[in-house]
C-alpha cells in the first residue's frame, strides 16, 4: 500500500514563502493498493494536482471516499480534470453517513450559483456504492470506518492489506468528544499497532484554550495517543492554515523530545504535500 498526500493543511489553501517546505493544499490523501485500485480520499485542493498527474498517466479508474462535508475537504473537487473526460470511470462510497448523503454532497459543489458548470454536465461516469457505517472492501484492501469527534460528525477510516494498516483520523479532536464522536480511549483502540496513522494536529497547547470545540486537536494529545496505542509512524495533519515551516518544524522537533522521553520507538512526522508512505 502506498499513501500519498496531495494536500495536508487545513480550514483553508495558503501560498508564501513561509509554507514552501509543508505545501498550502488542503486535504487530498491517494492510496495505491497491491491489486492496482486508486482510492482517493477527500477532495481538498490537493485534488487538482492529483488529477492532472492521472491524466498524464493515463489513469481514468478511481475509488472516492470522503470523511466529511466541510469545504476544505471538497473545494477541489470541480478542478478534478477527469471529471471532465468521457473515460473517467469513478466509484464513490456513501460515506460519511448511508443513504444518498454522498451524492448530495457533491452534486452541491457544483450548484449554482457557486460554480459555472453543474454537476449534470460532467462528462465522468460516477456511480455509488455503499460504505459508513460498516465497513467495505476494495481489492485488496478492506477498509473500517469510525465516527469522527467533529462538528457534523464524518468518517476516519482504517484500511488494512496483508496484514498491514494505515489509519487517517483528519479533523478529529482528541480533547473534547462531539455529538456522535468518541473518546480518545476509542481512537486509541481503533489505532492499535497501525503501520501508519496521520491524524489531526491543528494546535499546540497554548492556543487550545480558545478553540475548544471547533473539532481538532492538539499535537501533544496525538503524540500520546499514537504512544499509547504503540502505532509504528505518525503523520501529523490538517495542518493549521497559519503555521509556518519553521513553526512546524519546531512541533517535530518538540515530539521527537516527547517520543525519546517515552522510550518507544514512533517514527513522526509532519505531512507535507507530496509526502509519500509505503506500507
């Protein structure tokens, strides 16, 4: 399994020459699997990259899930290049919630008056099948989902393959459950021995105090979370839209003091765009 981030930051896409090392594309996330399927999760801006590196490719076959509704996670969506090619084949899953909630939410992207083109004239082939809230396979790789502790609520998603899993937890607060969310003993469990879990790290501590319950969390509470549950390598994500490069780098910095204190051996990072992880 190979993951991809086309797009790790979050609320909103940002450009400067402070936020080169990390990228400003919001959440886009593709997995390759070993039976060749293309699963694409969320539809950030980083969507309109990916697209246009498949088209070179020549890659007109995908599988779409989406953890939440939230427009930072769908305002790429009709800059997707294959939407607009007769050869696009795409299988989207009614996730976050069943019934026709999936559809809905990106047929209202393009709606107008917020997008010149509707989604009727799209010339893609997209058909639907059923996801959240049980759990599904695609290839080679069976995927479980989880409520997400958010406003609206969503989907994180476990996807496992021979054996080995990758957990993606993007806008989940570890300090606060909402409506329809979890405890953090819950994402703990859910995450228990994972090759590869990227998770919410929106805040350092000191800025937690104001923005409690606005559905993210705080890295420290990640670092524990991923110590506690004996998770192989994190990803930090949904990256906060003012956070520089240095600033990032000094939240790395701060968890590998954590992680030696620990003694566990949890390899972390902070998720750029273009990031790559083979499992």
């Amino acid at each position: 399994m190979i993951v991809k981030s086309w797009g790790s930051r979050g609320s909103i896409p940002v450009s400067g020459k402070e936020y080169v090392k990390y990228g400003g594309d919001t959440t886009c996330i593709e997995i390759r699997t070993k039976s060749d399927d293309i699963i694409i999760i969320d539809a950030g801006t980083g969507i309109r990259r990916l697209g246009k590196s498949l088209v070179t490719e020549k890659r007109f076959e995908y599988h779409l899930i989406f953890t939440h509704a939230h427009w930072d996670h769908l305002m790429g969506l009709p800059f997707f290049k294959p939407l607009y090619m007769h050869q696009t084949r795409i299988t989207a899953y009614r996730c976050p919630f069943p019934g026709d909630y999936a559809e809905k939410m990106i047929s209202r992207v393009m709606t107008p008056p917020h997008f010149p083109i509707r989604y009727a004239d799209l010339k893609a082939d997209i058909s639907f099948e059923k996801g959240c809230p049980n759990g599904f396979e695609i290839g080679s790789v069976s995927i479980t989902p989880i409520k997400l502790s958010h406003p609206g609520s969503g989907s994180g998603y476990k996807f496992t393959e021979e054996g080995k899993t990758f957990v993606f937890l993007t806008d989940n607060e570890l300090g606060f459950i909402h409506d329809g969310g979890l405890s953090q003993e819950a994402y703990q469990k859910f995450s228990e021995g994972a090759d590869l879990l990227i998770h919410d790290a929106e805040y350092i501590p000191e800025e937690y105090g104001t923005q409690i319950d606005w559905g993210h969390s705080v890295y420290t509470d990640v670092i524990d979370l991923a110590l506690a549950a004996d998770v192989k390598q994190l990803g930090l994500f949904h990256l906060n839209q003012d956070r520089t490069d240095n600033q990032m780098d000094a939240i790395v910095k701060d968890c590998h003091q954590i992680i030696k204190k620990s003694g566990k051996p949890l390899d972390c990072v902070a998720v750029s765009c273009d990031m790559t992880f083979t499992i």
